[in-house]
C-alpha cells in the first residue's frame, strides 16, 4: 500500500559482511567502550558521607514564620489557600483574646492550619501571595511516612520552633 | 618416600589451596568493582575500605541462610552435586607449576605440586569430570529449569571440549610434551612464548575456556532471563555458594592454565640476564605469574560485562560450525609450518 503520510520507511537489512561476520573486531571495539568507562570519573556521590547541596531557589517543607518577637505572623487570610493549584492548604481561623498578644501578631490568626503534603506539588504559590510573609518554603524534604493522614501536617510540624532574635547571625547567601 | 618430601608436598598443596580459596573469595568482590567502574559505578564500598570486608560478609550470609533441600528432589545426589563442583575445581591446580625451584639450605624444592608427564591430559579429565556436579545438581533439583540448565550445561561443556582439545593437540605438537612443567619450563625469556608461535589456538582455546567456565557470553547453564537461576535454581545457602565459588575457582585455574600453555607461567623477559640468584628469579618468578593470572582473570570479567549471552544456537553454531574447523585448520597449518622450518631452517 502507498503510504499516505510520506515518513513510511523500509529498513535495510544488509547482510553482514566479512569482517563483521568474524566477530572479533566488533568485540575489541566493545572492549575498547567498556576500558574507557573503566577510568571514567564516577558521578556517583557517596551519600551519607557527602550530601549534594541544595540548590538556592530549592522549594521543601514550608514553615511558619515568627516575627522579631517570636509571635505567629499568620494571619489566616486564606490567600495561600485560594491560591494554591493543588487545594492543599485548610485553616480555621480564630480571633486573638487578650493576653495572646505575645502569641500572635495580628488580630486574626489560624487556629488550625493544615497543608497536605501528598497534595502539595511545592509549587510555591503560596509564598509569593502570602501578605504577612508568614510562609516559606524553606525546609528540607519532606519524608516518607506509612500512611496517608500523616501526610497532613499542622501547625506542630509547620510553625516553626522560637528563637532568640538577638543570638541570630546574619549569613550571607 | 622421604618424610620430608611429603612435608614439602603438603605444605605446598595446603599454601596452593588456601591461595586458590582467597583468590576465588576476592573475585567475587573484584567482579562487582569491575562491573560497577565499568557501568560508572562505585561497586561495593561499604564493608571495610574499599568495601574490602565484603566477600567476608558475603560468605557469612551464605552460612546463615535457610539450607532448603525440595521435597521431591534426589537428596544424596543434590548434596553431591555442589560437592563434586567444587572439589573438581580445585585438584585441577595440582599440575600447574607456579615456579621454579626453591633452594633452601641444600633442598631444592619445586613448586609444582604434581609433575604428571601427562599433567594437560589430566587437566583435561578433571575439568570433563567438573560438569558433573552440575549435571548432578540440575538433574536432581527435579525442577525443569534446572533440569534445561544442567542439560544445556552439558551439551555445551562437550561440544567446546572438543575445540579445546584440538586447538591443544597443535599447541602439543610444537612443544612436544604432555607435560605442563615442561611446556612452561621451553617458554624461557619472551621470544619463546608459545602465544607467538600459536595465536589461533590461544584464541580458540580461551574461547573453549570461557565456555567451559560458564562466564559470559556462554552462561547459558545460569541463564536469568530464561531459566531463573538455570541448574542452581534450587540451590540455597552455603551449596549455593558452593556452586559460585567454584564457578570463580575454575575461573583462576583456567587463567593459570592460559598463562602457563601459551603466556610463559613463570617466565618473564631478560630473567637470565639480570644477573639475579636463582631463588630471586623464581620468587619474581611466581609474581609475574601471579600478575599474568590476574590478567586473565580481569579480561574474563571485561568480557563479562562487555558482551551479551549468546543464544543456544548461536552457541552451538559458534562451537561445531566455527571453533572445530578452525582447530582443525590450525593442527594443518602448525604441521605444515613445523614441516618448513624442519627442513629449512
Ligand atoms: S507550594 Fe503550591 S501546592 Fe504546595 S501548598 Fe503552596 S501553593 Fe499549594
Ligand atoms: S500564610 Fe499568609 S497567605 Fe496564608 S493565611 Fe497566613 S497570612 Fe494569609
């Protein structure tokens, strides 16, 4: 039958001839392939010992931010949520009492903060729209783990744990 | 027999064994670092430096696995089969000569076990008998994987004993010997080794030897892809190691062969003309030799991780069609040339 798409082929059977029926010079020519991958330097990184670094724009676990004086910087607008592609953010919000002043820096804050990690495709769009800064996605990679629900992480995993502004150094990236 | 002389025998025979048992354990290890710098890899490095404890592990995980025994298999013959494997492969080293003689205080020792004045015939016995132990073990696994391998297995070890045998008939008629002291013993200095005057045989005698060995590319008899684990499908824990050794024993022993029928065994060039005392040429002597086994047995795993299996036809074609034809025109030719130089020259 004509081909109708021009790109039909017939492939080219040649018989072989006398020097590739000998067998021999196709051998020598593999050996020669294999000796030369024999001294190639190896890529293989050795990796307890020797950790490949991450790269600077490397997206992980997100964290929750603190302020200079230590208190949650969310302030559960939802924007994070709204914007994330792959649904994976939920929160309840909640309003600060008094005397939680030193827990939370706005009014409003997220009692309950949840981001699927089997959902997430760390895209991070929810950095970018966050307004408070309040979240980063600035960890290492997320492990594994035996089942699904603890693949949902609150506010236990994601906040991140206090510090003393003053000890912080300022590195250099 | 004196005292002394068996003393000396058996020290040797005990040296020669234990060598031959440590050479075969490190080829295990030295096989997966070849393959893995070959395929760009580290190979195993996490026992000990360089991974060096590895054989050490391997072994003792061998000794801790399950030993199964099927139900239905033939229980004597499948414990033989293992047994026969590896016994074969180690008596083949009695008549390889690892050097000259040793002068100690007025003894002279020799370093060959076992001066046979027909030591190639015998070796030719012993690796006939090795294919038993794989018969015995693939046939009483009374499993038909291990049934296909011990059969192909054998058909193979006969069919490349036969090119084996005749590309040494003309290798015999140059030296005219049977014995492999002797044989080694004319290939003094470089010129005179036999790979000069005989580079078809050698090729058509380390193809056999890569058959009869069961490397790569004629593993047929283990064969994954088609047969499982071939004859040792069975097999577990310690007779499986058994099998593996032995499959790295022949390997060593085909490689001293090769290094003492045609690269020179113990000889290197300008040995004489150093001016070295003869204890210093035949303990250099044994190096070299030990050097040009390694090479043997480095090509043997380079090819292995080189080429594909063949197919069995391929392999038999390879065998009757190409292997004997050529053994046979090379016992022509080294007839006609030994004719010429006789009267001629
Ligand atoms: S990184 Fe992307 S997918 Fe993950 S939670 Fe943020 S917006 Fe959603
Ligand atoms: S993390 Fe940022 S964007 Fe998300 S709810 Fe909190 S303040 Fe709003």
């Amino acid at each position: 039958m004509q081909s109708l798409s021009n790109r039909k082929r017939v492939i080219e059977q040649k018989p072989m001839n006398i020097w590739e029926r000998i067998y021999l010079p196709a051998i020598v020519k593999g050996l020669s392939i294999t000796i030369k991958h024999f001294f190639k330097k190896i890529p293989t990184i050795k990796y307890p010992e020797q950790i490949r670094p991450y790269s600077k724009n490397f997206r992980g676990q997100h964290s929750l931010k603190r302020d200079e004086m230590g208190r949650e910087r969310c302030t559960a607008c939802g924007l994070c949520a709204l914007s994330c592609p792959a649904e994976a953010i939920t929160m309840v919000a909640a309003e600060r009492k008094k005397g939680e002043e030193h827990l939370y820096r706005e009014e409003k804050y997220a009692a309950v903060y949840e981001i699927n990690m089997l959902r997430c495709i760390f895209c991070g769009l929810c950095e970018e729209a966050c307004p408070k800064e309040a979240i980063y996605l600035d960890g290492s990679h997320v492990t594994a783990d035996y089942l699904r629900k603890d693949f949902i992480y609150g506010k236990d995993k994601l906040v991140e744990p206090k510090f003393d502004i003053t000890q912080l150094k300022q590195e250099n990236k | 027999m004196e005292v002394a002389f068996i003393l000396e025998k058996l020290i040797l025979v005990v040296i020669v064994f234990v060598i031959t048992l440590v050479i075969a354990m490190y080829s295990t290890l030295a096989e997966r670092k070849i393959a893995g710098f070959m395929q760009d890899r580290h190979g195993p490095d996490r026992a000990g430096i360089f991974g060096l404890l590895q054989p050490l592990c391997d072994g003792g995980k061998f000794f801790f696995k399950e030993e199964i025994i099927p139900a239905y298999a033939h229980k004597t013959l499948f414990v033989l089969g293992p047994v026969i494997a590896i016994i074969t492969a180690c008596i083949t080293s009695a008549v390889i000569p690892w050097g000259q003689e040793l002068t100690i205080g007025d003894r002279t020792v020799s370093l060959q076990v076992a001066d046979v004045n027909i030591g190639v015939l015998y070796v030719f016995g012993v690796i006939a008998l090795g294919v038993y132990g794989i018969m015995l073990g693939g046939w009483a696994s009374n499993n038909k994987f291990a049934l296909m391998g011990a059969i192909r297995a054998a058909s193979q070890s006969i069919s490349y004993e036969i090119g084996m045998g005749l590309s040494l008939i003309a290798l015999l008629m140059v030296t005219g010997t049977l014995s492999v002291g002797e044989i080694v013993a004319q290939q003094s200095g470089f010129v005179n080794w036999n790979i000069w005057v005989q580079p078809l045989g050698f090729l058509i005698f380390i193809t056999c030897a890569f058959a009869e060995c069961n490397r790569v590319p004629f593993d047929l008899p283990e064969c994954e892809t088609e047969l499982v684990g071939g004859y040792h499908t069975e097999y577990s824990s310690m007779k499986l190691g058994l099998y593996m050794f032995s499959e790295y024993i022949n390997m060593f022993v085909s490689s001293a062969l090769m290094a003492s029928l045609y690269f020179g065994g113990y000889n290197f060039p300008f040995m004489y003309d150093l001016g070295l005392s003869s204890n210093w040429i035949t303990i250099i002597g044994v190096i070299v030799f030990f050097l040009k086994i390694f090479g043997f047995i480095f090509f043997f795993m380079w090819i292995r991780w080189t080429l594909p299996r063949f197919r069995y036809d391929q392999l038999m074609n390879l065998g009757w069609k190409v292997l004997i034809p050529l053994a046979i025109a090379n016992i022509v030719l080294t007839g006609v040339f030994s004719i010429i130089k006789d009267t001629y020259f």
